[in-house]
C-alpha cells in the first residue's frame, strides 16, 4: 500500500507536466537523474487503521507523513529553486486527488554529497485504500 501511495503522488506530479521524480524506493544514481532539477518522494511515517468490511469491498484509511525533496541544479540559487517549488510542484500538493493533504514543515540545506540545495516538504496526507473482495 506505501508504494501506491508514493507512486500515485509521483504520477500527480509527472501528470502536472514535472519531469525528473522518482520515489524513494528508485535505484536511479544521482548521476543519472540529472544536471536540471529533480523531485524524490518519499515517507517518514506511515499508519493505518482497522479495515472498514463491506460485502464486496474493504476500506482501509490511512495516513502518512510524504516527505518532498527538491533538489536545485549543480549551479543553482536558491531564489530558482524556490520559484521551480512554487511554480511546479506546490500546485500539484494542494490539489491531490483523493486524499486529504496539509503542508507541516519545510526546510532547506545545502547536501554536501552532491553538492547541491535540497528543499525538503513534510505534508500529512490522509486517505482510504478500497480494496474488491
């Protein structure tokens, strides 16, 4: 159920025209992912609670904490990576289908392992998982 939570969040992203995401449990080398911006989901916490049993269908709400990161080309400021946040990916958040979602915290710091600014987003979504009998 985690991988089609994260999954359903990438392709609301790459439906909104972003390129360059990748979930966490991709294998894609830094290098590979490229010299422009890219976006990484991922989780921090994840709780379900007791199923809901219909005749012919079971409900099974959640929520998680989704964790975003941004990160900003090999030369890039930090005025455009805010601006590719608030332009690409913020409007994508807001509007999730099927899920309820909250923006709880953002940060920034510069990773010295790539050296490059990552902008990390920690929102709480919460939703069901209908599953047919």
């Amino acid at each position: 159920m985690l991988t089609d939570v994260l999954n359903s969040i990438k392709n609301e992203l790459t439906d909104a025209g972003v390129t360059n995401v990748y979930t966490i449990f991709d294998a894609v080398p830094i290098e590979k992912k490229g010299r422009n911006f890219f976006t990484t989901v991922g989780v921090s916490s994840f709780e379900t609670s007791a199923p809901i049993y219909t005749e012919f269908t079971v409900f099974i709400p959640f929520k998680a904490e989704i964790e975003i990161k941004v990160t900003a080309r090999e030369s890039g400021e930090l005025a455009a990576l805010y601006s590719y946040y608030d332009s690409n990916i913020e409007p994508v958040l807001n509007q999730l289908s099927n899920l309820s979602s909250r923006i709880c915290r953002m940060s920034l710091k510069h990773d010295t392992n790539i050296n490059r600014l990552v902008l990390n987003v920690g929102f709480s979504i919460n939703g069901i998982r209908k599953i047919e009998r």
